[in-house]
C-alpha cells in the first residue's frame, strides 16, 4: 500500500512506474520464453548426451563379453573333449589343451583381459591355464553354479564379483581381494548332446571398472554397474557413498532404458540407466542435476543480467528524461501548494512557449482572479453580516414599545402621574441606549443601565410578582458587550419563569470574569421552569438559523441571541441554559473580553 501510495502521489513516480513496466515486463516474458525454450534444449540435448555415453558404456561391455564368448568354442576342441570324456588323461594330452588355450589368446583381441581359463569333467578333475590339471576338493554338485547348469544346459551364467556363486569358491588360482567376472559354460558330447564337464573363463573385473572410470558425467557424476534391483556390482573408483533405490525407484529400473530423478541427503539427482545384452545388467549413471542442468542455469543468471542491466538503463533515462520535463511541472505544484495554503502571491515565472508555460499563465491568471473574489467576497460578509444585526435588532423593538405603551395608558388613566413620569423616564433612557448613536457594542455598564431601566418598566406592571437583584463586579463594567443581548433573556424570565409561577418571583443577574479572554453573564429566576425534554428542545432549538426559529412571547427567543453572538463573536461563545421544573431557569452568556471598539461599532476595533 505505501508502494501504491508513492506511485500515485508522483508524476515522476509514475513515469518510472511506466517505464520500468513497458521495458521490463516484455523483455522478462521475453526471457522467460527463451528460458523455457532454451532449458527444456539443453536438458534434452544433456539427457541425450548422457544416455548416448551409457550406450556407448554398455556397448563396450556388450563387445566385451561378446568377444570372450568365443573363447568357449575351446570346449569343441577333440583335446577338450577326450580330456573331458576320458578319465585317463597324459602329459600330452594336457600340454596341448594348454597350448589350445595360448592359440586362442593369440588369436582373439582382449585375450588379455581374461585372468584365467579352466575345464572340468563331471568328476571334478580340472585344467587351467594357472593351476594345470587339479582335483577339486568337493562334488560339482555342491557348487550353486554347477548345480544350476545342470538343469540348465543349455544357458551360460555370466557371475558378477559380489554374487553368492563367485567362481572364487573352486578356483584357488585367484588372488586374495581380486575382484573377477567368470563366464560358465556346459560342455556337451557333440554326437549325444550329453553333458561331460564345463568351461569356466574368468576376466578381471578391474576392466569393466576401468570401463566405468573414462566415462564422465558432469563433474562428480558416475557410472556403475548394477543387477536388475539396481544393487551395485562393479564400481569405479568415485563411486562414494551408495544410496539404495527404493521400490518406486527400483520399478523405474524395469525397462531397457530410460532415466529418472530421485533425491539423495537433500540434492536431486539424475539417473540414466540402459541394459545390457549379453549380461541382463543395468549401466546405471548418477550425477546431481545441477551439474545436468549447468549451460540451463549460465542461460538463466545471463537472462537475469540482462533483464538487471535494462532495468538499471531505463531507471538512468528516466532521470534524464524527467530531469528536463518534470522540473517545469514540480515547479508548478510548488506555486500552486503555496497558493492552496494562502500565498496568493505565488506567482509563477514564464519558463518557455509550451504547453506547461501556458499552465504557468493560466494559472498566475487565477491567482489575480481569486485575491479579487476574495476581496469582493469579505466585504459582502461584512455588509451581510451588518445587515442581519440592525435586522435581529429591529425584531425588539415593537412588540416591547407596545407594551409599554399600554401600561402608561394605564397608569394615566388611573391618575398615577409620578409612575408616568418615572416610567416614560425609564423608556426614554431604554431607547436611548438601544439607539447608541448605531454603534454593535456598548459597555457593559450600559447594557446593565439598559435592562434596569427594562426591569423598572416591567415592574410597573407587574409589581406584585416581580423583584430583582444585579450583581455585577466592577471590573468588567468597561467591557464590551453586543447590544441587546441581555434584554431579551431578562424578557424570556419574566414572561415565561416568573408569570407562570404562584406567588413573588425574583431574577437576579451577576457577572465576573471566567478567564482573561471570557466573561461569563448568568440570569437566573426562580420561576416555573422547564422539564428536560422540553430543556432539549429549547437547547436544539437555539442552534437552529434565525429565521428558522419558531417567534417567542415578548420579541425573540433564546436563538436569536445565541446566533447573534456566535456571528458576531465565532463558535466558542454563546448561550447554556439548565432549568429544572419549580425550580427556575438559568441562562449563562458566554462573551470574549473586549475593551475596544472603532467607531461604527464594527469588528476590526479590537
């Protein structure tokens, strides 16, 4: 989210956006094809070159034995036979059976590779070219690799080193810890096709090792040869530590040919396996596939320096590229946060003859506009608000210039001169004051002066139910106070407290300071009271605009009031009223301390 919100704050940040987008996203999909495309040809092309060396491994094996093969045609010999059919056998006679073995090595490549070659009869006299003629020290029968033979005639058992029918087990001749392959063969009386001895050729196991060491897979990988379970039978000289395959591993293992991965201590490793013709054994090669996979990975890492490198490069032109158009438009925002915060002064100096210089005019053109509609706009609040005080003001006055009236009628009539005099007097100081020469403001001392003379005229009228006390410190005396604000709320406590009530009820009337910026008026009454949900009206009511407040008895209501002081003097002051029923009313005018005003009574004389 911060990263959206940084991206969508800038123009320069977009611009980045954009071309880090529009480079890098084609140019990555374009890697990731050649990547795909690339990797799956390389795998295949390593793949191929694996199972093609293991081909070439099992072939060489395959020639191997196929040569050695030939050597068993030695069994067709007449020497051979005769030694084999005949019990008696001479001097000569084995000479040249020894001389038939030489013949065939001269005669067959790889003769070489084959340690030794021996013949048996069924009675376990035996030839080989190391031991001569020999006895064996047991029955045929007791040998696995006879005894199979014999049910079997017809097959030839080719005997791995670590098999359990190891020829080691009647050729003395081997040396100890020599590791050989033997080669057994039945041999048949050509006429009969009756069995009479056999042939055994023994080859050294070292060759198919050495076989398995000159061919590399990757840089630790390896061939080995393995039986149809995939158990190792002829290792080379890396061949580390052995990992078995399990059943689903060996499974895979069933075919002629193939390849499969499996995972040896944490790293996966690939296996290629083909059969052997001549022996049934698997050539198995095993090299971690990371090693297979080597020119995959040169291919991705350089994919990957090349999407970088891109990416660096665009970064690199934007700069350029924003440094000549995105300086203008910055410059621009500046101006235009310094207008939005006040300054219309933030002109903005011409740069050029584009389309971001005539932004620039555009908007100097603006800021002319708005200090205009900003001037015309406070003198018509200044006139607006001038107008609503003389209109809130001239709501008093009739309807209290009727009552009055009246009572001095009455008070003539009944022949009440002195309370005439004294009641004119006090309307005439009333008025007096209300006009203040059209000044707002007036002290406080002649606000208090104002509704005393009120009070005296009221009380006229109704001298058996009213009494007051005022009671107000000096020191505020020489405040400002708007005009005819408390009037109308001693108005409010006669009519609608002390009238409603049985019996004398007195409004007393108090100010002092509450700080060194408010003053705080309370007129309170002991009059009838309101209940709450008539408390919450009123309070409601008071909030209400002007000219949406319902008229009241005796001029204006609370509302009134409350408003003019909060257009006069803002929203932290006003009215709080709190009345409980047979209890009275209070109401508290909240006013800023004033001292000074200008000659109109305007705001501005502070």
């Amino acid at each position: 989210m911060k990263l959206y919100g940084w991206i969508t704050s800038s123009l320069r940040a977009k611009m980045l956006a954009m071309f880090v987008l529009l480079t890098a996203f084609p140019l990555i999909l374009v890697g990731m094809i050649a990547y795909y495309m690339s990797y799956e040809t390389v795998s295949k092309h390593s793949v191929a070159a694996i199972q093609l060396t293991a081909d070439h491994l099992k072939n060489d094996i395959d020639t191997l034995f196929s040569d050695n093969h030939k050597f068993l045609d030695i069994s067709k010999n007449p020497n051979v036979l005769r030694f084999l059919f005949i019990q008696n056998e001479t001097y000569q006679e084995a000479k040249e059976i020894l001389n038939t073995f030489s013949l065939y090595r001269d005669t067959y490549r790889l003769s070489d590779r084959i340690s030794n070659m021996m013949l048996f009869n069924l009675y376990g006299k035996g030839i080989s070219e190391r031991k001569g003629i020999f006895d064996l020290d047991q029955d045929l029968s007791t040998y696995p690799v006879f005894a199979k033979l014999m049910k079997q005639p017809d097959k030839i058992m080719i005997i791995p080193p670590l098999s359990p029918q190891r020829p080691d087990y009647f050729d003395r001749s081997i040396d100890e810890g020599q590791s050989v392959i033997s080669i057994v063969s039945t041999v048949k009386q050509e006429i009969t096709g009756e069995l009479i001895g056999y042939m055994v050729i023994t080859l050294d196991a070292s060759v198919i090792s050495n076989f398995c060491n000159n061919m590399q897979i990757g840089q630790s990988g390896y061939f080995y040869v393995a039986n149809e379970k995939g158990q190792p039978i002829i290792i080379p000289e890396q061949f580390g530590k052995f990992t078995k395959f399990d059943d689903a591993e060996s499974k895979l293992l069933n075919g002629d040919m193939g390849n499969f991965t499996r995972t040896v201590e944490g790293v996966e490793h690939f296996v290629v396996y083909t059969s052997s013709e001549q022996t049934g054994w698997k050539i198995i090669g095993e090299v971690p596939l990371s090693e297979v996979l080597k020119d995959a990975s040169r291919i991705e890492r350089l994919i990957g320096v090349i999407v970088i490198f891109t990416i660096i490069f665009t970064i690199a032109l934007y700069f350029f590229i924003s440094s000549k158009l995105i300086h203008p438009i910055r410059f621009l925002k500046k101006k235009m946060r310094q207008a939005a915060s006040g300054y219309l002064d933030a002109k903005v100096r011409q740069m050029g003859r584009d389309e971001i210089a005539d932004l620039g005019s555009s908007f100097n053109t603006m800021l002319d506009k708005i200090k205009i509609l900003i001037e015309n706009s406070i003198k018509e609040q200044e006139l607006i608000k001038i107008a609503e005080l003389r209109t809130l003001q001239a709501q008093i006055n009739p309807h209290f210039l009727y009552n009055t009236l009246d009572s001095i009628i009455w008070l003539a009539e009944n022949r009440k001169s002195e309370e005439v005099i004294e009641i004119v007097r006090a309307l005439t100081t009333f008025f007096r004051i209300s006009l203040s020469r059209g000044r707002d403001l007036i002290t406080i001392k002649d606000e208090i002066e104002h509704i005393g003379n009120y009070l005296v005229i009221q009380k006229m009228r109704y001298r058996d139910i009213l009494d007051y006390e005022i009671d107000i410190d000096e020191d505020i005396l020489s405040c400002q106070i708007l005009k005819m604000t408390l009037q109308p709320l001693v108005e409010n406590a006669l009519y609608h407290g002390i009238k409603n009530k049985r019996g004398k009820g007195m409004i007393r009337i108090s100010g002092s300071y509450i700080s060194n910026d408010a003053i705080r008026i309370v007129i309170q009454d002991n009059g009838a009271g309101m209940s709450q949900e008539r408390l919450q009206q009123l309070q409601a009511g008071i909030e209400q605009k002007v000219e949406d407040e319902p008229k009241q008895d005796g001029g204006f209501g609370f509302g009134n009031v409350h408003q003019r002081l909060r257009l006069y003097h803002g929203e932290l002051y006003g009215l709080q009223l709190d009345s409980q029923p047979g209890v009275g009313t209070t109401v508290t005018v909240k006013i800023p301390v004033r001292r000074e005003f200008d000659e109109e009574g305007f705001p501005g004389g502070r």
